[in-house]
C-alpha cells in the first residue's frame, strides 16, 4: 500500500540496447518522485531552506521489464520516520499499476546546509511526511 502516487513519463533515452529502461532509470524515477513530492507537496526548500537531506542508502529489486514510450506508476510511502532521518519505500509499477516493475528504498538523513551536520527535521516537512507514514505497508519494498 502506497499513500502517494505519481505517473512519470519514460523517455527514448531510458530505454537500453535490450530495449528496455536501463536500470540505472529505476533509481532516477524513484529519486525524482521523492523529491518532487518533498518540493511541491511538504514545502522543501532546495535553494534557502536551512535543511537538506542527503541520500545516505539506496536499493532496489528489478521485478519486471517496462520500455518507452508506456509511463510508470510510482507509489511512495515512507516505511520510518526518525528525528533526523526518513526512509521512503516506493513501487514502479506498469500503466496498469498492479504489475510490479521494481521495489526499492532510499534513506535520507536531514542535515544543516551550513555545517552538514544532522539536524531534525524541519516541522512543516515532518507534518507532510507523517501523512505518508504507512504502519503496515502489506508489500515490503
């Protein structure tokens, strides 16, 4: 179970020589979905906010094959929420958005922008993540 869902486009270019979406995609759609999720829906700040959050863990398990030009369904949830720490869980899944194209996670640690040092995170972005927080996600990722 996913709280958030997003439909991103594939390109000509994500496709490879086997004439399916390179895996290194994979990890682009899911870094893209998260962030433009922490930008346009929790608030993220990228060019003033005194916190950032950097990518300390990333991983994803291919389950099927997906090629341009059909869109991907990615749903996004958030499997833990610490004080200075978030782990987004997410779902590529074909148009149809049962079929299970990848799984993955990525952790990002929230730091100052100044110093790099852990920071909590900030309340308004804690407040939007906590909608995404799915206790018993059912699919682990």
């Amino acid at each position: 179970m996913y709280a958030h869902w997003e439909t991103v486009p594939t390109r000509w270019k994500d496709n490879d020589v086997y004439g399916h979406m390179n895996n290194a995609v994979h990890y682009s759609l899911m870094d893209t979905v998260i962030n433009t999720w922490l930008i346009r829906t929790a608030g993220l700040d990228i060019h003033e906010g005194e916190a950032i959050g950097l990518c300390v863990e990333s991983h994803c398990v291919y389950r099927s094959s997906i090629s341009f030009p059909e869109p991907v369904r990615a749903g996004l949830r958030i499997g833990r929420l610490g004080r200075s720490s978030v782990r987004y869980e997410l779902g590529l899944f074909r148009e149809d958005g049962r079929t299970l194209v990848a799984e993955g996670h990525f952790v990002h640690v929230f730091v100052d922008r100044e110093t790099r040092r852990p920071t909590e995170i900030p309340a308004p972005l804690r407040t939007a993540m906590e909608k995404l927080v799915i206790t018993d996600p059912g699919t682990p990722a």
